[in-house]
C-alpha cells in the first residue's frame, strides 16, 4: 500500500481506539501495523510469508504491542491462537473490551475464505473491516438486493453480518457497509483491479436466524444454486419432492415456480425449517 492514507481510513473504520485487540491478516511490512499500533492497539498478526514475517517482527522488535504468527490464516486455527492472545492480554490488563477487531489488507485471491472463516465468529470480534477487490466488496455490500449475481456467499454475509435498524424517520442501515474505494495505483505492484473497504458487524448466536441445523441450511442453500437456472422444485428434490417443495414455498406467498436468486435469506430459512430432514 503506497498511500498510508489509506491504512488510516481502515483503522478509522473500525474505530481502533486504545487497549483494542486487533487481528491483522497478512502485515506484509507493516505499514497498516504501525498505525494500528499507533492508535493504541495490541495486534495478533498472521504472515504466510517466512520473509515479510521476519521483517514485521524486527520493524516492531522495540514494542510488546505484536505478535506475528508465521501461518497460512485460511489453515491455522484463529479461533484458538485468539482465545490465548485474549487471555494473555486480559492477564495483563491491557485489553478494555471483551471483543476483538480484524482490520487487514487481504490478497484478493483469499477474499471469500476469510470472509467465510472470520464471520461466524461474533463471539470473539465485534467487527470485521478488510480491504477487498472493488467486484468483490459490491456484491457483498448489495447482499440484500436479489439480482442475477446473487450467490450462496451473499446468504452467508446476510446470516452472520447485522442489520442495523434506525429510527422510523431514518432509513434502514446494513452492514456489510462499503465504506471508500481504493484505486489499483495505491498499491505496488499495481494490481488489474481496484480495491474498496468494506465493514462487517458480526451478530452473536443469538442473533442469528432460527434454523434447526446451520450446516443443513447452508447445504440446502448452496444445492439450490447449483443449478442457478433452475426452478427450487427442481434444484432440491434430494430433499424433498417437487410437490412438497411447491406447497412449502406457496405458505408464505411465494410461486412454485421460484428459483434461488428470487428468494431473500427469511425465505430460505423459512423453506429450510419447513423441507429439511436431518
């Protein structure tokens, strides 16, 4: 990232104050690092890279706010190394939240795996806030608009990221926010692509939608749009037959003809609890 601008604007758009516990994907040199630290943050960084690892590390060998971790984020375990680095913090009484943050400058090629393995964890990051290919970040930002590029990851976001309602006089706002675009010639070397930076703000349990099994409803989800063309009735006869499929989607007005991209992620829960068979 050759504009540190930028990296200003991630840490703004998670509001990384001081004692917040950050988790960073990918520091390659440091640049977002060092600002990261310099607003007070104590960060768990995760470098593939056994070269960019060992040169974060030596840029920052003066302070005790970073760790690095030499691993690949999409293999290892976040959850645990998490859970320690928040335990060792806490014992030390720097941390002032119970949450986390992740705030990172992803490769794009990685951008749907981390979106997938970060999200379901709203019991330990309050928000997630990550600099994305600029397609990628408008597709999950327009999540809750049913076009012909809807996909399976959009009912993902949905489902783990909030909606925040406001008041009666003002519209609706839903996260994942897209918060600023990033030109291909901030970065070196310049990629074919823009970049944008996107916000999550990740539910808890709780507030997730009621399902009888996550991992039932996903696999229903992604079966439906494997055939994207097709009409559900069809797409889910492993599940079910057509005619129950039919009349499960009729009791709450929707047509029998309905194909997945037509579907919010209510309905789908809704047909979910009505069809699925453990």
């Amino acid at each position: 990232m050759l504009n540190n601008e930028i990296n200003e604007q991630l840490a703004s758009a998670a509001n990384v104050e001081e004692g917040d516990v950050v988790l960073e994907i990918g520091p390659g040199t440091g640049s977002l690092t060092n600002v990261l630290i310099n607003s007070g943050a104590i960060v768990l960084a995760i470098e593939k890279d056994p070269h960019m690892a060992a040169i974060v590390s030596e840029r920052f060998a003066s302070t005790d706010r970073l760790k690095v971790l030499k691993e690949d984020c999409v293999k290892c375990h976040i959850r645990s190394h998490m859970l320690s680095f928040l335990g060792s913090i806490k014992s030390l009484n720097h941390s002032k939240s119970r949450y986390a943050k992740v705030v990172s400058n992803i490769p794009f090629n990685i951008s749907t795996d981390v979106v997938e393995l970060l999200l379901p964890m709203g019991d330990i990051f309050s928000e997630v806030v990550l600099l994305l290919q600029e397609e990628t970040a408008v597709r999950l930002v327009e999540s809750s608009l049913r076009t012909s590029d809807y996909r399976p990851i959009n009912f993902f976001v949905n489902f783990y990221s909030a909606i925040k309602m406001q008041s009666v006089e003002e519209p609706s706002k839903s996260d994942p926010e897209y918060k600023l675009k990033v030109p291909r010639t901030y970065f070196f070397p310049q990629p074919n692509v823009d970049a944008a930076v996107v916000t999550f703000k990740l539910k808890q349990a709780a507030e997730y939608p009621q399902v009888s099994s996550i991992k039932s409803f996903f696999s229903m989800v992604n079966s439906a749009f494997n055939g994207k063309r097709k009409m559900l009735r069809r797409s889910l006869q492993h599940i079910c037959t057509s005619l129950e499929i039919e009349q499960a989607l009729g009791r709450f007005g929707l047509p029998a003809t309905s194909r997945p991209e037509e579907l919010a992620l209510d309905d789908f829960v809704k047909l979910h609890n009505l069809i699925a068979k453990e």
